[in-house]
C-alpha cells in the first residue's frame, strides 16, 4: 500500500469521544519508549506526525491519524513506565484497557516488544489478558537496527518459543527499525488487507 496523506485528528482519554465513524482502525500498544510513535513517523512516511522521545512516557492520550482518507492509525500511551506514580500508571492502564475493549472499529491492535529484551512479564501478561478478551493482535519487533542480525534472529527465535509454552498458536509477527524504514511494506501490506475485511459497526 502507498500513504498519500496521513494527517492528526484529535487526541482523547476518552475512547467514547474517539471519531464516530466506522473506519478501519488500527492502534499500536507496548511499554514506554518501545517506539510506538516511531513506528508510525515510519510507516506513515512522515517523520512528525506522532510525538517521539528519548524519555519514556511521551504519548499520554489516545492519538488519532487519518491515513489516506480512509483509515485510522492510533498512538496510545505506553504501560509499566515505572517512574510514574502508581495512580497514575492505573489512570493510564484504565485508558487503555477501555479503548482496547471498547472501541469496535479497532480491526487489529499492534502489540511492540523491544527485540533486545528477554521476554517481560508486564508483555506476557498483557498478551494473555488480550487472548483471555479475544482481542486481535499481532507483534511487532522494534529497534532491530540496535543489534546485529544474528544476534536479533536469535532473541526474537527465543522470544517466541516463550510464547509457544502458553500458547497454541502464535499471532502474526513483524520485525522492524523505525531507524532504517524495515518492516513498512509488510507491516502496510498487511493493513491493506485487513482494511478489505467488512467493518464491525459501532453500537449506538
Ligand atoms: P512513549 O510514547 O513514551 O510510550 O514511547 P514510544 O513507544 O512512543 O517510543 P518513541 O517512538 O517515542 O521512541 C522512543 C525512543 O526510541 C526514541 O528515542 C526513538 O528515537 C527510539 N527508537 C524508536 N524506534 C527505534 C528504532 O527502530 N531504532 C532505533 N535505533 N531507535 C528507535
Ligand atoms: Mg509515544
């Protein structure tokens, strides 16, 4: 798929006043400083667009981006930022959680995992508590350019063998460097195809 357009339309914390319309939408979810905000500068081809940080914490609301005229793309805040206070780590977890269970028109929700980290217990948990809700994921690798080839191959193989002691089946897995632009044409070819699926409509 090739992004002509992608523009902001409104940040909430409020999934119920997110944009009425039955778009497909697609959100991108993982810890603080994963590269959430990156990987949509990235895929989007427009290196502004969603904030970006060195220091974790940056998205804080529900990010909407019209693409093409015809989709959205969806930045959330990150969870576990352990710097945070506790209320407000809750606060944040009670944003999420409403969109991600709430929100119909969400066709697929893009799950990151830094690819230099052993598996964490925040990301495994989180994963079984969408399994347990039947929300569509998928994975994404990020920052794959911060190692070499092998050694990612490798902790991205381990990685999921982890996830294959708790699960049957593995959701779709993507590989990629918001740095070095891997990972786009797959990541948006496979958005194109979900976007021919028929559209659950939002209850009124
Ligand atoms: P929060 O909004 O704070 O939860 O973070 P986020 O997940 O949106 O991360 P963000 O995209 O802001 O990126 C965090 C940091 O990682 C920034 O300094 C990025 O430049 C860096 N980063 C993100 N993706 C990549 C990548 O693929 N490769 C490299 N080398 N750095 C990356
Ligand atoms: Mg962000």
């Amino acid at each position: 798929m090739i992004v002509n357009t992608a523009r902001f339309v409104i940040s909430n914390t409020d999934y119920t006043k997110c944009p009425p319309e039955s778009r497909h939408e697609y959100a991108f979810i993982g810890r603080s400083n994963v590269g959430k905000s990156s990987l949509i500068n990235m895929l989007t081809g427009k290196p502004g667009l969603a904030m970006t940080s060195a220091t974790p914490g940056k998205t804080m609301l529900i990010n909407h981006f019209l693409v093409n005229d015809k989709w959205y793309i969806v930045d959330l805040p990150g969870y576990g930022y352990a710097r945070r206070s506790k209320a407000d780590r809750d606060r944040l977890e009670g944003i999420i959680k409403s969109y991600i269970l709430g929100r119909q028109q969400m066709t697929n929700l893009f799950v990151l995992i830094d690819s230099r980290h052993e598996p964490q217990k925040i990301d495994l948990e989180f994963m079984e508590w969408l399994g347990e809700n039947g929300v569509p994921f998928s994975i994404v690798f990020t920052k794959m350019d911060k190692q070499s080839a092998t050694a990612g191959e490798k902790k991205v193989a381990a990685y999921l063998a982890t996830l294959l002691e708790t699960w049957e089946e593995l959701p779709p897995v993507f590989k990629t460097s918001s740095e070095k632009g891997v990972g786009r044409d797959t990541i948006l070819d496979y958005i194109e195809e979900m976007n021919r699926l028929p559209l659950v409509a939002p209850e009124q």
